[in-house]
C-alpha cells in the first residue's frame, strides 16, 4: 500500500484552495481514567511510563508515582478496554504492610516499556529503560509479565542521565530504538540504537529549538513509534517561567505535547510549530498545568490513543499541594487513522500529487465531508494528462464520513491500465477534510499502520526491479 499523508508537502506538486491544519485528537469525556488517590503513590502521577495493549487484549499501564517512604516507584494498572483501569493489589512492593499496585521501586525515572511482540525468549517479552539505582543512569530490564523485572544487561547500558520522559521502539529491521536526553539538564532530544538491547550507541541530537521559537521553549523528551516509513513523536514541550531566573527552571514552567515527525529516524520536523497537539485544559482543571504524553500512542483497528497524565500545578509546584483535588490524573485523546494533519477546503480546493509508482490499481481517500461537500479524484499520467476513464470529471463523488472512501469511476474500463506505472493523483474537494490518498487493496488498509510511501529518485529503478 502506497500512501500520502499531509505532515508536509513532500509529495505535492501542487495545492491550491487547501489550508492546512493540525488535527487535535479529541478528549474523553470520561478524563481523567485514573485519579491520583491511591495513598501509596502520594497524591502524584506522572506520564514517564507506557500504555501496551496484548494479544489477548489485555490494556496495561505503567507511570511514575512519588510513593512516601520512596525516592519514586513505578505504578501498574490494567484495563480490559483502556477506558475503566484496575490497579491490581501486588506482592512486589508493600505500603504500611499491605500489597499495592507498585512493581519496580528502584528509583525508576523517565521509563518506557515495550512489549515486543517479535519476541520469542521466555521472560523478555516486556522490554524496559530506566533511570534506576545504584547508578541513575540508564539501565535496562527484562520481565515475563510487565510485573516482576530482572535485569536485562550489564547496567547501567549508557551513561546518558534519564531525567527525561524515554521512548522505546522496534524499527523495521528489528534494531531498538531509545530516545532520551543528551545530557543531564540538556533540554534536547537524542537518539541511541541497539540490536541486542544491552549494548546501545552514543546518542545523536536529532530535534532541537528552531528559530520560531521563544526564548523559554525547551524540549522534555519526546515518545516514539513507527508508522509506515515514519516515526511519528510526541514531543514534550517545556515552557519556562520567564521569571525563574534559576539555571534549570525548575519551577513553574508549563508541559504540553506537539506532533513531531521523521522519514529517517534523525531528521525530526514539528507539524506545527508551537501548536499543541494535545491543548492543556481549561485553567485550574486537572490537565490545565502540565499534559505528559505516554512514551507512545497505541494503534488501534479503527482508532489511534494518546494516553498522557496531567495535573493542576505547573512544573515542581506540587510537593506541598493544598489545591483542589484530584491534583492529577491520567486521560486519554484519540483520533481516527492517519488523522493528523488535514487540508481543509471551505470552497474549492485542488491538488496534484508528484508521479509514483503504483502496483495496485484500487485508490482510497480518508476524509470528513460536510453536508453540501464532495471529494473527486482523477488518474493522471507522469506528464500530467489524464488517463481516458479516469479523470476528475469520470469520478463519482465522494461524500460522507469514512476512513477508506473507495474511489469509483463512471463507466469505469479496465484498471489494470492504471498498475505498473507511474502515475500522479488528482484531487478536487469542496467543504471537506481530506487526510490522506492511499493505493492498495482493501485489505491493506486496514493495517493503515502499514504502508510505503514514494521514493521518487528511485522510481526508474523500482519500475526495471519489477520488470
């Protein structure tokens, strides 16, 4: 499945009528899913953690708690639908001599965990980075069932300091992939890789403040996972009290998440520069101070979910909290597949693809409608002429709200004309939202997750590869 999806205009030769928009993914009324008043996690959660989701369905959760008698401690919850959560009570690590839901208490900072689903040895299913001690650097873990942890290497695994929210992903090739800071106080993104998860490389700088940027702009960390050919991110970003004249700012600064995005896995672009993608709440509610991504969105059948932990106070004004409760809790905003960034046409808005090579000649389109609306496309040739059957003016219009439109055709002849070729996509809409253009079967898109896009240097070589 080839797919164009709208993060930048890499794949456009032209656009017109088109604004482009970020697509904040929407909250749940049930927000927060988890509430911080559990006396064992004194009165705090934060999102350095993870949400998975098993074969057998099974939703778990891990995040960080300041348990009283505890430098910090990582909390466990569970979730048969991701929405009503169980923290179940565990022999791991006791509170005033009762079980709780905590099950890793060596000081764990900035964790993430992945459950790897290519992973056949017994007990190391789940996959962890840490900050843990002795050490507090980074240290990597291993565990059958995501609650009882032994280590999985020779720790610390770097010496890099994790005072970060971490993202751990599998690429493509099965190499692991960690994000983290540089350095201690290094408000930046680097990345290591790994193939055995013991041994990692040196980390290398691969997003940092931009020109457009404020002076109090500063990067917490940023989650992670692969999607088709990208790596989609959500970056935590860090607004500094401009009065805290303290070299770390350390108090009062504000967190929220923005989309992030690369093809190679070191050029990260921001889809939108110093928008959220997930907007604090309202002023004084329980995400109005600091929003925390999880160290990665989980990728539903038909839905994509950002859980994130969010609390009243700003940054480290919460020790000694007299505030209204709950002082913070854990939510979740979702979106439907490849809804991200959207070009919005109110009128009349046209676009023309740059030519690519098509194997499948089946075309879909994910849009939203409005009444009134429509959505055509047309098949052209490399040199931009429209192929006989398959024009703009041939195509039956699209309406509605769906993921996956199929594009139809009056009279349509033979497809087969379209496939083994290069070919360009010509779009015409009118008071609708389109999110992205995809070729394939049916089938295919239904693992919207997985998809190639087009290499256009590569073209001719590809073309005689399959000749």
């Amino acid at each position: 499945m080839i797919k164009f999806l709208f993060l930048d205009f890499r794949a456009v030769e032209t656009v017109d009528g088109f604004e482009r928009r970020l697509e904040a993914p929407r909250k749940r009324r049930e927000n927060p899913l988890l509430q911080s008043d559990d006396p064992a996690e004194g009165n705090s959660m934060s999102m350095y953690g993870s949400v998975v989701q098993r074969e057998d369905g099974l939703f778990q959760m891990w995040y960080t708690v300041n348990h009283p008698t505890l430098y910090g401690a990582m909390a466990y919850a569970q979730s048969e639908d991701g929405l009503h959560w169980q923290r179940p009570a565990l022999d791991v690590v006791k509170y005033k001599g009762r079980r709780t839901h905590l099950v890793f208490a060596k000081s764990p900072h900035g964790t993430t965990i992945l459950y790897d689903r290519a992973e056949s040895r017994s007990g190391w299913k789940y996959k962890m980075l840490t900050g843990a001690a002795p050490s507090h650097r980074i240290c990597a873990f291993r565990s059958a069932d995501g609650i009882h942890w032994v280590d999985a290497a020779e720790n610390p695994v770097t010496g890099s300091n994790p005072d970060c929210p971490m993202s751990l992903h599998r690429a493509a090739d099965g190499h692991y992939v960690a994000y983290h800071r540089p350095g201690f106080g290094d408000r930046r993104v680097a990345r290591s890789e790994s193939w055995d998860f013991a041994h990692w490389s040196q980390p290398h700088i691969v997003i940092d403040q931009e020109a457009g940027d404020g002076p109090q702009t500063q990067f917490y960390g940023m989650g992670s996972i692969p999607y088709g050919p990208y790596e989609l991110g959500t970056l935590w970003i860090y607004r500094t009290d401009p009065a805290n004249m303290d070299f770390y700012k350390m108090r009062g600064g504000q967190q929220h998440a923005e989309l992030a995005y690369c093809r190679s896995g070191y050029a990260w672009h921001r889809a939108a520069l110093g928008e959220p993608f997930i907007p604090h709440g309202r002023a004084g509610s329980w995400d109005g101070g600091c929003l925390q991504a999880a160290s990665s969105p989980l990728l539903l059948e038909d839905e994509i979910r950002f859980y994130y932990a969010g609390q009243r106070p700003l940054h480290s004004e919460s020790k000694d909290w007299k505030g209204k409760e709950p002082r913070c809790g854990i939510g979740l905003a979702s979106c439907k597949p490849d809804r991200f960034v959207s070009l919005t046409a109110a009128r009349r808005g046209k676009l023309l693809t740059r030519p690519f090579w098509t194997q499948t000649p089946l075309f879909f389109i994910n849009a939203d409608v409005a009444k009134g609306g429509q959505v055509r496309m047309g098949v052209l040739d490399s040199d931009g002429k429209a192929i006989q059957g398959f024009g703009i003016a041939d195509c039956l219009p699209v309406t509605g709200d769906s993921i996956q439109h199929a594009v139809v055709w009056r009279g349509q002849g033979d497809a087969s004309v379209l496939a083994n070729r290069q070919i360009r996509l010509q779009v015409e809409a009118r008071n609708a939202r389109l999110y992205s253009l995809f070729s394939g079967t049916a089938e295919e898109s239904r693992r919207y997750w997985e998809f190639r896009i087009p290499y256009f240097l590569a073209m001719d070589l590809e073309r005689r590869g399959r000749e």
